[in-house]
C-alpha cells in the first residue's frame, strides 16, 4: 500500500518535472528580438521523401544580433529548406543567395512584442492545466488507494503533498513566463 502511495507522488513529481521541461522548450521557440536558433526547431524539410529536422539537414549558426544563417550539407536543399521555413509562418522570409540562406530578424514593434507576450502567457496557462491535471490524477489514485485500506491520515497528507508540488511548480512556471516577457518587451 505504501509502495503504491510513492509510486504515485513520485510519478506525479516525475510528469510536472517533464511539463515545466516541455514549457522551457516553448518559450525558447518564442522570438524574443534577438537571433535564436531555437526558433528554427519544429521546421521539417523533405529530405529524400522522409520529414527530417532542419538543424539534421544543414548548419544553423547565428550570423549576427539579428541574423541566423542556414547553410545545408548538399546544394539541392536550399530549394526545399526554403519553402519549409515560408510554410512554417515563423514569420521570416528566407533569403538565398545560391550557397546559404540568412534569416534577417525585423526588431520586433510593440504590437509584436504584445502578440509574443500573449503566446507566452498562452503556453504558460498551458502548462499549469497539465499540471492540475496530473494533480487530478495522482488525487484520484489516492482516494483508490484510500478505498482499497490506506489510512485517512496517509491519504490527507500525501494529498497535502501533491498539493504542495502543485503549488511550487506553478509558482515556477510564472517566474519562467515572467523572465520571458522581460526579455521580449526589452528594447
């Protein structure tokens, strides 16, 4: 029984560790007014009819402040990295000069940064529903627990302890959606 109540927190803790993790990879894919090449993950390229990554298909460096390069591994992907970053309406436009493609970040006006701070704040709330619901779900498998013999107190405590995790991670979540908004709206 008591195995069964630690398995519980501990995959409870285990899932809001991985959707605080998942929330980090979001906001680094949020343009934040300098060149990232972060913003770049989740673009897929054909690659010989199989979706491939974009950073597996050609090197992403940063040029500049404002500049990302995008220089494939075999000339006749320039084309198809191309057209995949115009599909991805990252809001970019590629520019190929036959050998690289520079990606040339506008500074972002106010009205941006306000849309960027909404997506943040939207990934963020996001992150705090999958969290209440792992709570949810570790609370329900307490009360199992608590039907099939576990003592009332034990059931009161551990429930007071998902509650407590609860809180910190969503506590940790609005620092992370706060540092981000700082940085976006820094001009």
């Amino acid at each position: 029984m008591q195995d069964d109540l630690t398995l519980i927190l501990d995959d409870a803790a285990d899932s809001m560790k991985k959707a605080i993790g998942h929330l980090e990879v979001e906001l680094t894919k949020v343009r934040a007014g300098k060149a990232n090449p972060q913003i770049l993950d989740g673009i897929f390229v054909d690659y010989y009819g199989a979706p491939t990554a974009l950073n597996q298909v050609a090197n992403v460096a940063i040029a500049d402040a404002r500049t990302l390069t995008i220089q494939p591994w075999e000339k006749n992907m320039l084309q198809l990295i191309e057209r995949a970053i115009i599909a991805s309406n990252i809001g970019l436009n590629p520019q190929n000069d036959g050998v690289i493609i520079r990606l040339f970040l506008p500074p972002l006006t106010e009205e941006r940064r306000k849309e960027f701070v909404k997506r943040v704040n939207g990934e963020g709330e996001q992150a705090k529903v999958a969290i209440r619901n792992i709570r949810r779900d570790a609370i329900e498998g307490i009360k199992k627990l608590q039907k099939d013999g576990l003592s009332e107190d034990t059931a009161k405590d551990a429930e007071a302890d998902i509650q407590q995790m609860t809180d910190k991670n969503i506590v940790l979540i609005d620092k992370h959606c706060e540092v981000k908004e700082k940085e976006i709206m820094a001009i």
